[in-house]
C-alpha cells in the first residue's frame, strides 16, 4: 500500500496573514487575498492525492469574530467574492465536489447569499467533499453542547 493512499482526510488551519502583510508592506485584504489564492492552490494539490476524499479547512475561528470591523468587513468581503467565484469553478464540478460551510451561521449573515450559492451549486456532488469551517470553534462547540 502507498504512503499516500492511506490519507483519506486532511484538516488545515492557515494562520498568519496579519503577519505576512507586515512582513512584507502589504495590506491585509492584500495579504488574504493571497491567502485565498494559496488556499485555492493546496485545494488542487488535494485532488491529486489518491484516496483522499475530503478537506477541511478552519477558516474563521469565534474567536477571529473579535477582530476589528475593518478587517472583518474585508474577510466577509472577500468570502463572498471566492464563494460565489467557487459555485461557478470547472474545478469544483468536474470533479464533483461538494462544498458545505460549517460553523455558526448567525455569525456569517453578511455572506449568507454566497454560502447558499456556494452549497446548492454544488449539494449533489459525491466525488469529494470540502468543509470550510467559519464561525467555528472548540470552545464554541463546548459552549454550545453544554447549552443543550
């Protein structure tokens, strides 16, 4: 058996955008941007490995949510362009991708639009699954199962 045909879920946590745009003189929308881009990038490299049947990428945290308006504004921003650019990407329906958003939806309103363009576009899909994960977070989820 190949090393790489017993990898049948990867998780990935970016982290370090705010830091990168210092680095390197940048703004933050900038420096997500090429984020987004890099993010788009490791998703095809994903396609490529045998077995390999769902990613999951944490996104936005809860904890993010504490960032300033400004900066919040440009991720909504920006996650409403890449939804809306993904619902349409040959990409994601040649290869039968299906795209759910996960986290807390009363935190995702300004982009609620593009995350039910993005979902529907492609709910029927079973050849792959991505998660995206906004709103979302471990003390969140404790939180909340103990709420219930």
């Amino acid at each position: 058996m190949e090393a790489d045909s017993m990898l049948q879920s990867l998780a990935i946590t970016p982290d370090g955008n705010r830091r990168y745009a210092k680095k390197y003189n940048l703004t933050l929308e900038e420096s997500y941007r090429r984020g987004f881009e890099k993010a788009e990038e490791v998703f095809d490299w994903c396609l490529e490995v045998p077995d390999l049947k769902s990613a999951t990428i944490y996104a936005l945290s809860t904890e993010n949510f504490k960032r300033n308006k400004n900066e919040l504004e440009t991720l909504f921003f920006l996650y409403d362009y890449y939804f809306k650019k993904l619902a349409r990407n040959s990409k994601i329906h040649n290869n039968r991708v299906r795209v759910r958003i996960v986290g807390r939806e009363t935190e995702l309103e300004p982009i609620k639009e593009a995350i039910m363009e993005l979902q529907n576009a492609t709910k029927d899909y079973d050849g792959y699954t991505l998660n995206i994960a906004l709103g979302y977070g471990g003390r969140a989820e404790i939180i909340d199962a103990i709420k219930k």
